[in-house]
C-alpha cells in the first residue's frame, strides 16, 4: 500500500476523529493470578509454570488475594465504583501461548465501572475521559519466533507469563485527538505508579495498548467505521500510529472508499499501520462463567482495608505542592510525575529557607546532570543534605548562580557531596563595596544606552547591569551586594 498521500488542512479539519483505549496492566504480585508459580519477568523459558498455569486437565484455579486487592486500589484510584459480587468467565478461543484453550477474564460482571481520568484538552482545560471498566483477567504465554537456528520454520512458546495477573482498563470513546490518548495514557501511567500495583514497564511488557480509532465528518452524528491499532510498545509511537491511522482514513474516504473494521499492526520502522486480519462484527468468544471459581465478593468492609493503603494520588499532589511550598504549577508537575521524586523534594523544601530554590535546583541543575551522566537519583552524589545547603547558600546570595554551577559540577566530577567541595572549593567572593561600586561605574559608563532606558522609567534593565558586572568580576561579586549597588548607582545616575 502506498504512503498516505498528504491531505490539505482544509480536508483533514472536516473531520472529527473518535478514539478508545484498552490498557492492559500487569499486576506486580508476588505470584501469579491462578496458582502459586513466582510472577517475575524473564526467567528461563517454561520455568515458572504448574499443572495450572499450563491448563493440565484437572487443575484448578485458585484465586490470588493481592491481585484482588490491586484491582480494587487501581479501579478506586480512576474513580471507579467496585461491585461486590463480580463473576469471572471463560473467553474461550484457541491459540498455541493459552495452553487450556481459554483465558479466564471477566465479562458482564466486571469488578470495577465507571471511572474517569482527567486530562488537559488543545487549550490546556481539563477534559473528563469516562473510564467504562476495569476488569481482571489473566495473560497468556508468548509465542517465540526469533532467535532459534530453526527459528524460519519453527515457532516456540515460552508459558513463564502464561497466568500473570492483569487488568483492563477500558475507556470511553471520549478521546478526539492524538495527543489527548497521549496525554490519558501518561495519566494513568502515573496514577498506577503511584499506587504501586505495576511496575508499566512498556518494554518489558507489563503496560500494553491498543486503540480503536474512527473518523467521521463533523456534520455527521454516528461513529465511523473503527479499526484497532494493536500492541505499540510506547506512548509516543501510540500518537504516531494515531496520527497516521486517522489520516490513513480520512484518505480513504475522500478517495469514496470505506473504513473496514480490522485489526492492525504499526510498524514503527515505516511509520504506518497495516491490517493484522479483518475482524468479524464480534468474536464469538462463547463467554460463560467460569464453573471453578465462585463470584467474587470484595464486602465493604475488605474495601475499607485496601483503601487504606490508597497515597496521596497525582493531582492532589500538584495541588498541595503548589499551596504548601509556592512553586509554579509547572514545577509541581514535573515533580509529582514521579511519587519519590516529590517525596524527596519535600523533605528538602521543609529544611530549606527557599522552596522555589529547592525546586529550581532540583529541577534544572541536578536533573540535567544525572541525565547527562545516565545517573538514577539515588545514585547523585549530591544528597538532600547537599541540595539544601547549595539552596540556602543561593538564596542568601552567597554564592552566584555561576558558582553554584561550578561547584556541582565539581561534586559530579568527582562524586563528592556539595558539603564537601563546598569547604573546601569556597569561592571567592567579592565582599567589598568599593570594588564592587567600581565596577559598576565601568559598566554605565560603556552603556550610556542602557541608562537611558533606566532613566526613562525601564527598571528591569538594572538586570543587564547586575549581568555585566558579574562577567566583569568572573562570577565573583557578592550577588546581593551587586544587586543592591547597581539599584542605588542607577537611581542616583538619574
Ligand atoms: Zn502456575
């Protein structure tokens, strides 16, 4: 099939693209969803299994209390409201990795519904996007065609993941555009990070989507015709496949053709979809439920206990750093993506005098250094001791920015705390009023331009002067005492 041949603005702007998503999630219990085989990644082929998890006739299933437990705290934390008695069926369909021939799932009576996850729409509002279901269901095992001697004409199957845990987490067509499935999917990514029931690990398998996309004019009133895009192993590529997917569709029918309901694949490496196979209206799963394990039954009371566990979840955390430590909304966003990080930012924003500088620090200059050296937090050789300190320092202009600069470096290069280099690596720092005073009278005199504008009623130019004399003086006057004689030199140059 030939490139999507590109379509005018005019064109795509007719039409309103609909899309759902379907995540499923890998429940990081200790064993898996069935029987009492290890739930761990990897492992030497066809090691973690039992007669269960290989569908021996005769064995039967017995249900994990954790994966319950994390199904209840995953739905509760999207909004979902639980039922009391949800029933587990059998989907039932062949396939060579689900060696009992159906895959235990839930399906009219699933243990969660009706949830909602809130994302920023094209103006940065929040948007509602309904959550229909969360159910439980169990993962099959993994067809291995590369990497044998035999690989061209045999395939393998690996059962170690064969009986993992899952959940499903369904949404409502309420997606419109790219970057809103982007942005759903980094939502909850975050949000089941924070209550800790998977590890999302995309490569390794433990978060994966699919998503059913349409398009239909914007006169119209009924969906178009869906297609599913399955298994892309990253959100980014997600929005490409979206991306080209709608387009993809759009061509199609202004070329007066029609969507077909199928499945398929992206192929990341030529940045397209391609059809997997046509899907019939509906699989005829014959669902019924499963004969070995009686309804589920999480009481009020077994609820309250798991909500107990349930953390401070994401946008209530960007809420409250924002109230308590008065940082911008951006900073408290970059800092609440991840649960520890803002952790480790509050315990240093309480012992420090300044928490912007805290967040500021945190943020750019030791971010930007433990990404430049591959580095996890835990591995900086600048301590929340040494954040604070670095911090205080700052704000009480003891050392410049410059400096501040010079000396993480140093402890990066030499993996020594900041309290460390700092004793010993101390800047010099010009103290003295009159040095400091002649330097600045250099400075308005090479730039009578500058003092004009002051006079003329621009007082943040006194920026450019407090800039100049630091780069006359090589980052070494005293910041505070710069900034109050730059001020007091213009005002009396006026
Ligand atoms: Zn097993």
């Amino acid at each position: 099939m030939p490139a999507v041949a590109a379509l005018s603005p005019e064109v795509l702007a007719r039409y309103q693209p609909v899309i759902g998503l379907e995540v499923h999630v890998q429940l990081l219990t200790k064993t898996k969803a069935f029987c009492g085989c290890i739930n761990e990644y990897g492992g030497e082929p066809n090691t973690h299994v039992c007669p269960t998890c290989l569908g021996l006739p005769g064995a039967l299933p017995v249900l994990n209390k954790q994966a319950v437990e994390f199904a209840v705290l995953a739905a509760k934390a999207i909004g979902c409201e639980i039922r009391e008695a949800s029933v587990f069926s059998r989907k039932n369909y062949f396939y060579p990795d689900s060696p009992k021939g159906y895959q235990i799932s839930q399906f009219d009576k699933p243990i969660a519904e009706n949830g909602v996850i809130v994302v920023p729409d094209a103006e940065g509002q929040p948007k509602r996007i309904g959550v229909t279901r969360l159910h439980m269901e169990e993962d099959a095992g993994k067809s291995l065609h590369d990497g044998f001697a035999d690989s061209a004409s045999r395939t393998y199957i690996d059962l170690n993941r064969c009986g993992t845990p899952l959940v499903e987490i369904v949404s409502e067509p309420d997606l419109r555009t790219p970057d809103e499935a982007f942005e759903y999917l980094t939502r909850l990514k975050e949000i089941l990070l924070y209550t800790g029931v998977s590890d999302c690990n995309m490569e390794e398998g433990s978060l994966r989507c699919d998503a059913n996309v349409s398009v239909m004019l914007k006169t119209d009133t009924q969906y178009g015709t869906k297609a599913e895009v399955k298994n892309v192993n990253s959100f980014r590529y997600i929005r490409a496949a979206l991306e080209y997917e709608i387009e993809r569709q759009i061509g199609v029918l202004e070329d007066g053709g029609r969507v077909v309901q199928e499945s398929r694949l992206w192929n990341n490496a030529e940045g397209r979809t391609f059809s997997m196979r046509s899907k019939e209206q509906a699989h005829d799963y014959r669902y019924f439920p499963e004969p070995d394990l009686p309804p589920l039954v999480v009481g009020t009371e077994w609820q309250r206990q798991i909500l107990a566990d349930m953390p401070e979840l994401p946008e209530a955390k960007r809420a409250r750093l924002v109230e308590a430590y008065a940082i911008s909304a951006q900073d408290a966003a970059t800092l609440a993506a991840d649960r520890d990080f803002a952790d480790r930012f509050e315990i240093a924003a309480k012992r420090a005098k300044s928490p912007r500088r805290v967040a500021s620090i945190l943020l750019s200059e030791i971010t930007m250094r433990l990404r430049v050296g591959g580095l996890q937090f835990g591995q900086s050789p600048v301590t929340l001791d040494g954040i604070v300190l670095a911090a205080d320092l700052t704000e009480a202009g003891e050392i410049s920015s410059k400096q501040l600069k010079q000396l993480l470096d140093t402890c990066f290069a030499e993996g020594h705390d900041f309290a460390h280099v700092y004793s010993r690596d101390k800047p010099q720092q010009i103290t003295d009023s009159y040095t400091i005073e002649m330097m600045i009278d250099e400075v308005i005199a090479a730039n009578p331009k500058q003092v004009e504008q002051y006079r003329g009623g621009k007082k943040t130019v006194s920026a450019f002067f407090v800039g100049q004399v630091m780069k006359l003086s090589k980052g070494q006057a005293n910041p505070a005492l710069l900034n109050e004689l730059v001020v007091k030199k213009l005002d009396a140059a006026v």
